[in-house]
C-alpha cells in the first residue's frame, strides 16, 4: 500500500477494527447484556461504549497531532499546520463524542424516560452540575469545544505548547471515573488509568498524523519525521505497557482469572500492544532509512496499515473492558472502618522502623518521573562519554540520589503512611522541598542537556531547544528571581498549611499530586536561585545569598515552632478520626510534625548554606588568583619594557663607542 491510499485508508481501517473489536468485546464478556433491574435498553447498552471508544480515537488524534508537531515538525510550514488542523478536527469529535458520552451515562446511571418535558431536562441539567460524573463529561465537552477553537486559530510554536498542555489535561477528568472512588486501590487505579490514556494517545494519534502528512512531505522529511516519532513511541510504549499492567493487576487479581471473559479481553488488548511494539522496534528502525526506495517504502507503509489495524484492535477491547465486569471483587466492605470510609483502604499496621525500609505504596507518575529522570541523564553522560568529553562524577551520584529519594518519598513508606500520620507527612514535605531539590540542583541537568542532546539544524525543536527555550522565557527570569523564588519557597509553605489547600490534598488524589510537584518545583526554584551550574539570569552576591538563607531558616524555625504550638488538630475531621489505635495521638502527632518542620527540616538549608560559604570562598580565591596573574602580567610586561629599554641603551652606547 502506497502513502496516499494510505492516507484516506488509514483512518477508516483504525475505526473498522476497533468497532469490529469492541462489538466482539461487548458481545463476549456481557458489557451489553440486558440488566435485571433499570435497564436502559439496547440504545444505551451499545451505544455508551460506542461513544466512549471515539472519545478516547478522537482524545488520540487531538493530543497525538499535537505533541508530535512539537517535537517532529517545524511550525509555520504546511505539515505543522495541517497536524494543527487535525488537532482541531479531532477536538471537534472529540466534543460531540464526549457530550454523547455524558447524556448516554445520564440515562445509564439514572434510566429516566426521556421527553422534551421540562422535568427531563431539570434533571439532566441537575446530573451535569450536582454528581462528579456529571461534572467530569461537563468539563469534558467543554474543554474539547475548547481545544476546537484554539487548536484552529494558533500557529506558533509557544501557543501549540499550551494548547497541548490543556488537551492532555483534558483527558485527566475521564481517567478520574475510569474507576469508582467506591472500590478499593481507588487512587492506584486512577493513576494508571489517566496515564495509560495519554500514553495511548500519543502513540496512536502521532502515528495517524504522519499518515496524513504523508503526501505534504518529501521522503527525506517524512523519514526523519518518523525516527523522531519512533523516540516518542518508544517512551509512550513503555507507559502504556506498565501503567495497563498496575491497572491490569487490580482488575484481574489472579492468574486464574485470565480465563474469565474479562481476563481474556485483557489478553486480546495486551497481544495487539505486545505486537504494535515488536513490529516498531524489529522494522520501523530498519526500514525508516530506505524509505527512499520504491518497494521498500511500499513495503514500509503496509506495516504502519497493520500497525494501525492492531491499534484499533487495541482500542476497541479497552472500550469494551471498562464495560466489562472484572473477576474480583474490589467493592469495599459494607462495614468499613474509618480508615476505609477516609482513604478507601484499611489502617496500616504500626509504623515501625523495620517498615520504614519496607513500606511501599507506588505512585506511578513519580515513579515515571524518577525512572526516566535517571535513564536519560545517565544517556546523556554516556553520550558525553562516548565523544570523548568528560562529566563530574559527584554530579551525576548527586542526580541519582535525588531522584531515588524522590522514589522513596513517592512510592515508599513516606506515602503509605502519610495519609495517617501528620508527623510522615511533614518528614515527606521537608524532603521534598528541602532535600530531594538541592540533590538535583547539584546534579546541573539544564547544563547537561544543553551539551548532551544534538542540536536541531533544520528549525524544529526537540527536547534541547524546547529545554533552552524553558528556561530563557520570561516566566522562568521571574520565577528564578532569589527574592520571587524564596518568596514562593516561603509563602506557599504557610499559605498551604493554613487554608483548605492541605484538605484538598488529603481528600483528592490530584490535590495530593499537585501538592508534590508544587513543592519540588518551589524547593528547585528557590536552591537554583542561591547555588548550582545551571545558569539562571541573576544571582545575589553571596553576603546576600547568605543573609536570605538566614531569613529563610528563621522563619522556617518559626513555622515549625507554631505548628508545635498549636492547641487545636489541623484538619481535625481527618487526622483526628482516622481510627488509629497504635502510635502517638493526633494532636501529639501533629507536635511531632511541628517538630520535624523546626529541626529536621532545617538541616538541608544549613547545608545549602555552608554549599553558600564554600562557594563563596572559592570564589575569592578564583578572583585572587586572576589578579595575581594579571599582576604577573603587568610584571612581566614592564620587565620586558626595561629589558629593551636597556638593550637600546647598550646599542647606542656602542654606536657611540664606535664614532
């Protein structure tokens, strides 16, 4: 099959398979069987998970279209806009499919007889605004009646980037009620669930949009566009693999239970990824540099029509699997503990220092951060390596080290008893904006990435370009400023403890996931703005670097003093009815936090302060050191003068002698 047919055919043979698969799915595991009680006929029995699978083709070639024009193509030529334009009119399918969706789940959920009346129409209106799962297909539509427009009217590369930004954000409320907050392994579902979909996503949706461009593109230009894809490819297989297994371990439980029809349609969807993923990495590599020649590139294009029809295979079983019934139970217990009615999972057995080492409660979006935070920073060194340039050793430990913190505070015993114990929370906080940033400052990753990752010659960005073009904008001048960056340091840590921000942490698993980055971020900020290789457009001179950590570390003391103080339990109807029997009270607890924010917390700014004063010396004697030299010179310079003033001398002596 040559590109062109390609083009009109792609499509169609993607949303063939995938109905083909999902109508198979449906059929077999009883998604849309007839209910005993309230069914809402067969409309709505095939039709929702009809809908639901072009929600989640379209949420592909919006988001697909648009991360792969960021990294593969060059804006203001005719195939970036053409892959913004596909962007547009997915979001526009987007939008209808997710408006379907959500008036098919209200008939789902509540099998009201639908009419014109008003009644009908009050209770619609009273599902989209008053339940989350209203609410989230509300968000939803008109996110995507957003996108719609934006990805119409923007061209340039800074507008795309927000654009792309909101329309994987866009995805994260459907990910949110891919499992009930009823069941347990709730929060470790959902995470797996949203990443699972922007994975997806972006592996799917990239590879419709180089079939479109095909034709818009030379050879040279549409090989080089898809190695740069294959690279993204690469890392949206390795999420998708790993976050549809944790998602897969929840709903299956057991080996034995592969053989349930829900078992045997996760089978069906994993041979299809399985296969997707052999056929990209046996040929796509191989056959990418001959698509100059005729057969090859014949041969080539065939391969992405197969890719594509497992793609849609894939796709079909997903819609069909969330329909599904699983073979576990993962209801919570009609009885439930308080620790259960809180945090949808039963109390933890006493922290001890034993479970310290041997806690674990993944994160997968943490863990993501951290596993390819590490992989690519030891390929760019061996990259470096491998040129014959040389990079600090310390650097690079110090990276690791930070990073492997960061798993341990995100997926280790920090996040398993965090939800139970003020005091866990607060050793986690301190680590988070205090340790885990002044680890990776030192690691220098912006300097790393500027001489490690190729520069682009043909004006498209890749990860240096976009990286340099981060930290120049102006945003990051102003956010890197010492003052704006101790500022937000400083006053995020009173302002997040003292209003509902920490309640919402508590309660919504996206509260708690904003919580950890907003921490990292402002604790990176504010260790760049004093110390590190990277460059950052201002820096106090070091007496007043030093003055500022002094201001930070006593107010810093003064917060944990205040926590210590306080009579009343901080988020009382969360901490104070978990249920605990074992440790310290809750407001003896909170005492203890107080005091890990006073002591411990102080000790990472004490050594930021001395890598100040180190700095600072070394500095001096750098400064030495060019005036003695320069001193040396001027020396030499005016020995050399006398020398030859001398030798004059000495030749008109001679002359003289001579006369």
């Amino acid at each position: 099959m040559n590109s062109r047919a390609l083009r009109a055919a792609g499509p169609v043979i993607l949303v063939a398979v995938a109905l083909v698969a999902l109508v198979w799915g449906l059929a077999y595991g009883g998604g849309a069987a007839p209910l005993v009680l309230g069914d809402p006929g067969p409309f709505v029995r095939w039709g929702l998970p009809a809908a639901t699978m072009f929600v989640n083709l379209s949420a592909a070639g919006m988001v697909g279209a648009l991360v792969v024009a960021l990294f593969a193509l060059k804006a203001g030529e005719r195939e970036f806009d053409t892959a913004l334009d596909v962007a547009s009119i997915s979001a526009a399918v987007f939008t209808i499919a997710a408006a379907l969706t959500g008036f098919l789940t209200f008939l789902d959920s509540f099998n009201p007889e639908v009419s014109a009346a008003p009644e009908f129409g009050a209770q619609l209106g009273r599902f989209l605004v008053d339940t989350e799962l209203g609410r989230t297909w509300l968000i939803t539509t008109i996110a995507g009646a957003a996108l719609t427009v934006l990805a119409f009217a923007v061209r340039g590369w800074t507008a795309t980037f927000f654009v792309a930004i909101l329309a994987i954000a866009a995805l994260v409320p459907m990910g949110t009620q891919g499992h009930s907050g009823e069941e347990a392994n709730h929060n470790a579902a959902v995470m797996a669930l949203v990443l699972h979909m922007i994975g997806a996503a972006v592996w799917l949706g990239g590879l419709v949009l180089l079939v479109v461009i095909r034709p818009l593109v030379n050879r040279d230009g549409i090989a080089t566009a898809m190695g740069r894809y294959s690279s993204i490819a690469l890392a949206a297989f390795v999420v998708v693999a790993i976050s549809g297994t944790a998602r897969a371990v929840i709903g299956v439980g057991a080996w034995s239970n592969l053989a349930s029809p829900y078992g045997v349609i996760l089978l069906v969807k994993v041979v299809a990824l399985l296969a997707i993923g052999v056929l990209g990495a046996l040929y796509r590599r191989r056959s990418i540099a001959r698509l100059g020649e005729d057969a090859a590139s014949r041969r080539f294009w065939s391969l992405i029509a197969l890719e594509l029809a497992f793609m849609g295979l894939a796709s079909g079983a997903a819609a069909a699997l969330a329909r599904t019934p699983p073979p576990t139970n993962s209801a919570l217990p009609e009885i439930r503990t308080p620790a259960e009615i809180l945090t949808g999972a039963p109390l933890p057995p006493e922290l001890t220092i034993e479970r310290w080492l041997t806690s674990w409660d993944i994160d997968l979006v943490w863990a993501f951060a951290a596993g390819f935070g590490i992989f690519f920073y030891l390929a760019g060194v061996w990259r470096l390596a491998r040129r014959g340039d040389r990079w600090p050793v310390h650097r690079t430990i110090l990276w690791v080290l930070g990073l492997a913190l960061l798993f341990w505070v995100t997926c280790g015993p920090v996040n398993a008893y965090q939800d139970y114990l003020f005091s866990v929370h607060m050793v986690g906080h301190m680590l988070l904006s205090m340790a885990i940033p002044l680890l990776l400052v030192a690691g220098a990753p912006v300097t790393l990435a500027a001489r490690a990752i190729r520069k682009r010659e043909d004006g498209t960005r890749g990860g240096r370009e976009w990286i340099l073009w981060a930290v120049h904008s102006p945003v990051a001048r102003v956010l890197t400023h010492p003052f704006v960056a101790a500022a937000l340091f400083m006053g995020s840590l009173w302002l997040f403890y003292f209003t509902d921000l920490f309640r919402w942490s508590l309660y919504d698993h996206l509260g708690h996931e904003w919580m950890v980055a907003h921490f990292l971020i402002t604790g990176y900020l504010f260790a760049l703005s004093l110390i590190g290789v990277d460059p950052v457009p201002y820096r106090l001179p070091y007496p007043g670097r030093l003055l500022l950590l002094i201001g930070i570390m006593a107010m810093h003391a003064f917060f944990g003093i205040v926590l210590m103080m306080q009579t009343g339990l901080m988020v009382s109807e969360w901490f104070g009815a978990m249920g605990r029997t074992w440790g310290a009270t809750p407001l003896q607890d909170q005492y203890v936090g107080g005091g890990v924010a006073w002591s411990i917390g102080e000790i990472p700014t004490l050594i930021l302060a001395i890598t100040v004063a180190i700095q600072w010396s070394r500095s001096d004697d750098r400064q030495q050191r060019r005036r003695d030299r320069a001193v040396d010179r001027s020396g030499d310079a005016e020995l050399e003068a006398y020398n030859q003033r001398l030798a004059e001398l000495a030749e008109r002596d001679a002359r003289t002698a001579g006369r």
